[in-house]
C-alpha cells in the first residue's frame, strides 16, 4: 500500500460527492436560519430579528430583516439543489459579510465571546466562497438544466 497515494489520491465521485454533501449541509444550515427568522424553527421569530437590528442602528430594519431571511431561504435553498449555484453563493457571502460586520461588530472572532464574535459568519461564507469557485458538481440541479460538462 502506497502511503502517498492513500494520503492525497481523489477521484472525480469523491469529489463531486464531496460537492454534494458540503452544499446540501451549508444549504440546510441557511433555510434553517431563514425559518427561524419566520418563528418556524428555535425561539426566535421576525419582530425579534427586526428589534434586534434597531437595537444595532440598522436603518429600515424590517425591510433588513426580510432581505436577510429571503436571501437565507431562497440563497439556501438554490445552494442546496445546486441551482445557480454560483450567483447563490454571492448572495450567501454577501449576506455573511453583511451579518459578519453588523451583528458581531467589535465582537472578535470567536463565536464563544460574548458577545459572539463572527466566526460562523466568516465560516459560511467562506464554504460558499468554495463552492463559487468550485462549481456544483455533478450530482446538481445546474448540471442537469444548464449541462456544463
């Protein structure tokens, strides 16, 4: 058995797998957050994401909150299916970087400070800054519709 070739060898269904799985749980994660701003998932719900940002000086907070749970539900959802992929990413890192600078200004790194720094923020977007560069994979919806191969 050749260490080497075990240490750094893939294959292209390693790959696109890999692809798969990443988007479906980054996806999920994303759809899940949008819900729970609907009060569909956890103990939060939109009048207290939308206080939360006038506490943080967001102007025109409820049309924030909105398009934060939107670009969630419909950016997940697409990242999940491998549809636009690419253009869904975008929406993903910019919503992070948004949610990244305002909800944990100031906040550090760390998610465990307190307040929670933009760890998660930053680690999501850089998943779909992966996926952007990556492409879908095969096992995807745009593969499907737009068949890149």
């Amino acid at each position: 058995m050749d260490l080497g070739k075990l240490l750094v060898d893939t294959s292209a269904l390693l790959t696109h797998s890999a692809l798969l799985i990443g988007r479906l749980a980054i996806g999920v994660c994303f759809v899940t957050h949008g819900l729970g701003k609907l009060g569909l998932v956890g103990t939060g719900n939109m009048q207290g994401f939308v206080e939360w940002l006038k506490s943080l000086g967001v102007p025109y907070a409820p049309i924030q909150a909105r398009m934060a749970m939107l670009s969630e539900l419909v950016g997940g959802s697409l990242l999940a299916l491998g549809l636009f992929t690419r253009p869904a990413c975008l929406l993903l890192i910019f919503t992070m970087i948004v949610a990244g600078r305002i909800g944990h200004k100031g906040a550090g790194y760390l998610i465990t400070n307190n307040p929670p720094g933009a760890e998660y923020t930053i680690n999501l977007a850089v998943f779909c800054g992966v996926f952007f560069l990556l492409g879908p994979g095969l096992f995807s919806l745009d593969q499907i519709v737009f068949n890149a191969r």
